[in-house]
C-alpha cells in the first residue's frame, strides 16, 4: 500500500460494524496527538462506528499526560513491556467486532483504515493487512534483506506470498485475534506471528 493518499476526502463508507483502533505508544509525545486526531478524522465522516484506545506502554515523556487528554480509552502500563504487550492490551480492551492497529509515530498513511476496514467487512476477511509498498518506502540494504528472507520463509510455511508480514497497519477480527492468543510474543515479532498465525 503507498504512503500516498489514494482516497478522495468525498469517499465515504457507511458500514454497520464495529471497530477499535489501538494504538501502541512509547514515548511519542511528539506524534500521540497527531495520530489520534488523523485517525478521529479519517474515520468520523465515514459513518464508521469506531472507539480508539491508546495503551501507553511505560513511557518516560510526557506521552501518557497527553493521551489521557484526548478523549479516548487510555490504558497505561507502569513499565515498558514491548509493542506486543502493549497491542495485546489493547486487544483485551476491545470489545468492537474489528480491531484495527496503527503505529503512534505517524509513518502510516492513516488515510487508508477505512480501505482496509471496507474489504475486511465487504469481502467477510478476517485479517487484511496494509503493506507498505512503493517509492516512499526507503530500507537499507540489511533491512531489505531481512524483510525478503522473513516473506520467503513465510511463504514457505504458509503457501502464500504475503507482502508485509510486520506491517503496523492492519485489521482483524477480534475473534481471530483470540484465537491464536498463546502465540502472540510481547515484542515487535507480534504482528509477524499473527501474521502466520491468520
């Protein structure tokens, strides 16, 4: 998926299901605000019904003082446990049929969650997942490198050719979510798992 804007602000969906957007952070007091607010506004004129939870996962700046303003649900874990405990906690706290994720430093195009909710709930897909793709994706040599052996070796596992296994951007159902619970680890390699796991 491009980081460009691929949908005109006229695009409106009106979709009777539900969804929750969490959003992990540590220490993003720069972006928090920002994020919840594109995400608010992205999403208020589509008729979608939606909730927004930020888990503040032990931040040491000012990112939990700021989200507790915003007018979301706010959870807040008293130590830095990883961005899996923390999307884990946010799934714990839903209780919409979706759950939708988004990174707190602001790199996804937040323009693109009603896409993604739209096939989810048009098509009856438990897990569509935004791939980052195209020219504003910028990865050194290594990185590449390790993001093309991870797709091989999940295509190996899987049988099928997944774009992005550890994309930020994402929604599942919560169903799907629970489903697989115990395999889920407390770091970064969350959204891999699922991932392979879905």
């Amino acid at each position: 998926m491009p980081h460009s804007p691929a949908l005109h602000s006229h695009t409106r969906f009106h979709l009777p299901a539900q969804i929750d957007i969490v959003i992990p952070a540590y220490n993003e007091e720069q972006s928090i605000a920002e994020t919840v607010n594109k995400v608010r506004d992205v999403l208020e004129p589509t008729g979608i019904d939606y909730g927004i939870i930020v888990v503040d996962d032990g931040s040491r700046d000012r990112t939990a003082e700021i989200a507790e303003q915003l007018d979301v649900s706010f959870v807040r874990h008293r130590s830095n446990r990883g961005y899996g405990a923390a999307l884990k906690t946010g799934i714990r706290h839903s209780r919409a049929e979706f759950i939708g994720i988004v990174d707190a430093d602001g790199t996804y195009p937040i323009e693109r969650l009603p896409d993604l909710y739209e096939i989810a709930d048009r098509t009856g897909s438990e897990h569509v997942i935004g791939a980052r793709t195209g020219e504003n994706v910028h990865d050194t040599a290594g990185r590449w490198v390790a993001r093309r052996v991870l797709r091989l070796i999940a295509w190996f596992a899987t049988g099928r050719w997944i774009p992005d296994l550890n994309s930020g951007m994402r929604v599942f159902s919560r169903e799907l979510a629970h489903q697989y619970w115990a395999l889920y680890p407390n770091g970064f390699s969350f959204t891999t798992t699922i991932t392979i796991a879905s």
